[in-house]
C-alpha cells in the first residue's frame, strides 16, 4: 500500500512538472522581451555617438566610455536642473496625492452622504477621459490663474490626474478594515485623525504606498503636460530636456547622450519600484476585492 501511494505521488508530481514546463518555457519568453531592450538601452548607453549610429558588430561591442554620462555632470551639460525639476515635481505630486486620496477614499468609503455614488462615479469616468482632449482648456484656466510657467502648475496638474486612481484605490483599501475595529477605536475615544494615524495607518499604508507610487511614476515621465505648461528653461523637467539634446549645426541629436539620460531617468523609477514592491502589490490586490 505505501508503495502503491509513493508510485501515485510520483506519477503526480511528473504530471505537474511537465504542465509547467510549457508556463515556464512562456514566463522566459516574456522576461526576454522586456530585458533585452533594457540592457540593450544600457549597453549603447556607454557607447560614443559614433558607434551608436555605425554598422552593428561584436567588435564594437567592446567600445564604452563614460563620456555620455559625464556631459550630464559637465558645465556643458544643462540635466541637473531637469533632473532636480523632475524629482521635485515628482515626489510632490506623489505626496499631495497620496494625502488627498487617502482623505477623499476614507470619506467616501466610511461616510454615507448623498449624491456620494454620483461623486465617485463621476471621479472613475474621468479616468476615461484622454488629458489630451482637455489640454487646451486646462492650459487657458491655468494661465488665468498664473499657474503656468511654474512647477507649482505642473505638480497641481500631475496631481490632478494621478487622483481619480489615487481615490479608488484607497477606497476600496478602507473598504477591506472592518468596521468592528473602527468601533472598538470610537468607544475608546478615538476621533478621525487619530483613527487614521493610529489604528488604521498600518492596514492602509499598502494603498498609499500604490498610489503614491503611481503618481510619481506617470510624473516622472510626464511629457506632453509639461512640454505644454513650462516655457523658460530652468523649469523643464527631464522628459522635456532630453528632447533639447543635439548638437552640431544642424541639430543632428546625439544618440549616445539621449540613451544615457533615459537610463538616467530609469534609476528613481526603478529603485521606487523595487523598494515599494511589497507594499505595491498588496495595495492593488487590496484594490481589487471590491469595486
């Protein structure tokens, strides 16, 4: 009998291993597809501009050189104040969402009031709306108000349209904490802010982790919006100043420059996301329990 169960668990565990073989085979395929142009994008990074634009070859391959990255730290380089612009705008339109979302998802998911399905409604449908189609009149209600020009317009304006995801995560976050644990915290006399700061702070901080990292992430790479918004040079943000990288008299762009400053803009993206993994990934499966 034993070894009648031991051939059983054998003849299982050789079904199973050839079933996720071909999942296996599949999940290599697509980590190749997105590696390889990462590295790819790194290696032509530390390759003179020369190089970049010659006849691919294994010799070649062998030709680096830190001049790309050094122009970025030289006087003739002009990324430092883009890339200070960038985390700037970036870790504040972060801040200011996660700080409003998690105030608005706490009212909507724990206060009945009327007309609150219409309001969140009407929140989710303007995350259908392409910000292209409102560009032009956000643009003319932004300069009435001197809000142009500023990175104080541009962190309002990422900030605008990071909230609606912002505000739907968090609700559905306060809407996984029982309600029994709030009441516990009322009868020993817990008011809001020390509830939220308290007692719910350690159940909510995955949500705020996601949606703050979602914000800085769609500002970090924010383009269109801050191409449109800024006009003088000392406020472009990153995105904006890689497209100003070009040299010679016909403005022929300098390939090796531009790789370097997009993996230049890939490093805060990249250690955010690797840092905030855990919480990120428990703040969407909060998010997706309930709608």
């Amino acid at each position: 009998m034993p070894r009648s169960r031991a051939s059983t668990s054998d003849r299982q565990a050789g079904s199973s291993d050839r079933r996720a073989g071909p999942y296996a085979l599949l999940g290599v395929l697509f980590a190749l597809i997105f590696t390889v142009p990462l590295l790819w994008s790194i290696l032509r990074a530390f390759q003179p501009h020369e190089v970049i634009l010659g006849t691919p070859g294994w010799s070649e391959m062998s030709d680096l050189t830190w001049e790309n990255f050094s122009f970025f730290l030289s006087s003739q380089g002009t990324m430092l104040r883009p890339v200070l612009n960038s985390i700037v705008v970036s870790l504040s339109t972060a801040a200011l969402t996660a700080l409003v979302a998690t105030l608005a998802g706490y009212g909507f998911s724990k206060f009945a009031f009327r007309g609150s399905r219409v309001a969140f409604s009407l929140i989710l449908l303007t995350m259908m709306v392409p910000f292209q189609a409102i560009l032009t009149p956000l643009y003319l209600l932004m300069n009435s108000v001197g809000l142009t020009d500023s990175l104080v317009g541009l962190v309002l304006f990422s900030t605008n349209f990071a909230l609606p995801f912002g505000i739907f995560l968090m609700k559905n976050t306060f809407d996984t904490v029982p309600q029994a644990l709030e009441d516990s915290a009322i009868i020993d006399g817990a008011g809001t802010g020390r509830m939220l700061v308290d007692v719910l702070r350690p159940m909510i901080l995955p949500g705020i982790a996601s949606s703050a990292l979602y914000a800085f992430l769609t500002s970090w790479t924010e383009f269109l919006g801050a191409l449109t918004f800024l006009t003088s040079e000392k406020y472009f943000t990153l995105p904006v100043a890689l497209l100003n990288i070009q040299v010679g008299t016909y403005g022929e762009v300098d390939f090796g420059q531009l790789v370097a400053g997009s993996v230049i803009a890939m490093i805060p993206c990249v250690v955010l996301y690797v840092s905030l993994q855990r919480f990120y990934v428990r703040g969407l499966a909060a998010g997706a329990v309930k709608g």
